[in-house]
C-alpha cells in the first residue's frame, strides 16, 4: 500500500515542518520506487563512500535468563 502525503492529509494539519518532513519523505520513497530494501541499498552504498555512518542500528541486548517462580 503506497500512501502519500497528498492523499493521507486532505485537510492541513497546520503543522508547517510535519507536513515538510511527509513531503520529503514521500520523495525519498517515490524515488526508489516505494521499495525499503532499494532505499537503505542506496543508503548503505552512501555510508561507504563518504567513510560516515548514516544508520547505526540499536546495540541488541543480551537476552537474561528467565528468572524463577517464587526465588
């Protein structure tokens, strides 16, 4: 399902920057086809290049042990 800004808010939401930020983000998905796999190809492919990281993923934590009923 590929919904835009335009569609997704028919009535402003008067918010000047949220309404930036859909635009921008509606143009980086259009540009790539609205494929998530393509945009972070494309973003990971810039990373390398400029020697900088873009995305930093969350450190995952190490899972604990389940603890005991009643101890």
């Amino acid at each position: 399902m590929t919904t835009t800004t335009e569609t997704r808010s028919a009535k402003p939401t008067g918010d000047v920057v949220l309404e930036e930020i859909w635009r921008i983000k509606d143009s980086l998905s259009a540009a790539y086809g609205h494929d998530v796999k393509r945009l972070f190809a494309e973003t990971r492919k810039r990373e390398r290049l400029s020697g900088h990281p873009l995305v930093a993923p969350p450190r995952r934590r190490k899972a604990r042990a389940p603890s005991r009923p009643g101890g």
